[in-house]
C-alpha cells in the first residue's frame, strides 16, 4: 500500500503534513479554468492530500486547521520558516481575504502552545507518548493510555481499544515488579481488568503497525495508575517487553525519532531499547536514554517522585 499524505494527518504527523502541502505549491501555481482570479495548485491533485479543491484558499484552509493540532510548542526556527513559507500563499489569495489569513493562521503560529518554549501538553496519569512505525517505514507518536475498571468509563469516543493479548505481558509484568518492590502494596487489579488505549481511530493504522513495540509504554502507564503518579509530559517511549522485564529491540527506531524531532518540541527525553542503533542527529535538548529493564525505565521516569 502506498503511503498518502493525508495519512501523515491520520498519523498525527502534523508538520509533515504541513510541509508536503507547501512543498507541492511551490510546484507552481496558476489561474484557476474555473474561478477566475483565484489561483490553483495543480500538483496537489495528483496526490491524496484529502482536499477537496486545491485553490489557495482551500490550501490555507487546511493549514489553518492542521497548525490548530500541533499539540505543543513549536521552536522558533521552524515557526519563522513555516510564516515565511505560508506568508508566500497568503499574498496570492484573493485580496479580499488575505487580511483574514494574517490574523489566523500567522497567530496560531504565535500563540501561547507554539511559541512558548514552556508549554507542553498537560501530564496525566497513566498516561504516554508511545512512538510507533507504521507500515513498516513511517514513524509517528500517538497518546498511549491505561485504563483500570474504577476509571473505564471517561474513555473518550475517538480512542482505539488495543486487543488484550498486545499489553498482557506488560500488565503481568508490572503486576510481579510490585510484588517483588512493594509487597505491602495490594494489586486489586486482575490482568484482564486492564485495558490499553491509542488515541488513534482508525483501525487501519492500529493493523499497520507492530503493536508489541507498545510493551514499555504500556507497562509505564499501568504502574504510573497503580502509583496514582503521573507520567512527566516531555518524556516518549518506544520499545518492547519480555515476560522477564527486559526490553526488547524495535524495528525503525531512525524514523521514530525524526518523527518526534519534527513533530513534538516539548519532549527532551526519548526513551529506547538498550543496544539500539541510532544513525540520526540528536539536538543537544534531547536527551537519548536507553534502558534494558522495566526497572531502569521506571527510575528515568519517576525518580523525582521516589517511586521505587
């Protein structure tokens, strides 16, 4: 299956998405056959970008919209480049409208969640950036959440329930950790009581992705709910588990991290599989740790709140 841009939307690839749109206009543009005195881009016809038109103004459009779910700050870098770009468009939208585009989609890029450095989504418990690869060669980042029986039921609409037998190991794995470093601590919570949940819908791109490399993510979530800690909110995780707490090697890692590069300026530490292979430039403010054991990543994760 050829991979379209618009799955990079699906993906939650937002800057991505972004940047193939801009790069396909400047392909060129030319008056429309239909609507005279509106420009067109008719490269973006040629691919799956999901508009429905491809004026200018359909364009902005969706760049408006797409700008709105970037879910954290931007660094100034690339908010200048992406205003130069899009400021490039805006002049060739019908000159009654580009007064409208000044003021929404170049705010966006200075408002509070893309221009200050500070902002970063809220932390939750139980509650993690999971960085995953989809049909094999595309990385992206999705919200991975552990829900327990007393609190199923603020499941949102848009959540993808993981199949039991994906996080199973991981619930057991967490279970016989705290047994083994907080036997006071009962465990009320059977293993198939616990359920994992992507923010991600569409059953498509949960089937095109190798859900094991879930296993560390999945068991952060669980202890972080049996703790009532939360997980700090500028952290990913990728990698698996084995039945032994061990991590296990993923596939793709190069394009997880470029993907979490782009894509989510407010995580400065990448947790990954010990003895993975990195062959991409690292930013000075993101911090690469690697851990072999469920127990290493619990200390990178939670030691400001001494949970072991």
């Amino acid at each position: 299956m050829n991979f379209t841009p618009k799955q990079h939307l699906e993906l939650g690839n937002y800057i991505k998405y972004v940047d193939e749109i801009l790069h396909k206009c400047d392909k060129g543009i030319e008056y429309c056959k239909i609507c005279p005195n509106e420009y067109v881009c008719t490269e973006l016809e040629k691919d799956d970008f999901g508009l429905e038109n491809s004026t200018i103004s359909d364009v902005l459009t969706a760049v408006q919209f797409v700008l709105n779910k970037v879910p954290g700050y931007l660094n100034s870098e690339k908010r200048n480049d992406l205003k130069e770009h899009i400021k490039r468009y805006i002049n060739e939208a019908p000159a009654h409208e580009r007064d409208i585009w000044e003021d929404s989609i170049l705010n966006i890029l200075l408002d509070e969640k893309l221009a200050n450095p500070s902002y970063k989504p809220k932390a939750k418990t139980g509650e993690v950036r999971a960085l995953l690869t989809y049909n094999s060669k595309v990385g992206f980042s999705a919200s991975l959440q552990c829900l327990c029986p007393e609190n199923k039921g603020i499941l949102p609409d848009n959540k993808a329930v993981l199949h039991h037998w994906v996080a199973l190991n991981s619930t057991n794995t967490v279970n016989q950790f705290m047994q083994a470093n907080h036997p006071n601590m009962p465990i009320s919570h059977l293993p198939e009581s616990v359920q994992y949940y992507l923010e991600k819908s569409a059953q498509e791109i949960i089937l095109g992705c190798n859900l094991n490399e879930l296993g560390l993510a999945a068991a952060l979530c669980y202890y972080s709910v049996l703790r009532g800690i939360s997980i700090p909110e500028n952290i990913a995780v990728t990698g698996g588990l084995d039945s032994h707490g061990r991590t296990l090697q993923i596939e793709s890692l190069d394009g997880k991290i470029e993907a979490t590069l782009r894509e989510l300026h407010f995580i400065d530490k990448i947790i990954v599989p010990e003895n993975s292979s990195i062959d991409v430039p690292i930013p000075d403010s993101v911090k690469i740790i690697t851990v072999g054991e469920l127990k290493q990543a619990i200390e990178v994760v939670f030691k400001n709140d001494m949970a072991i």
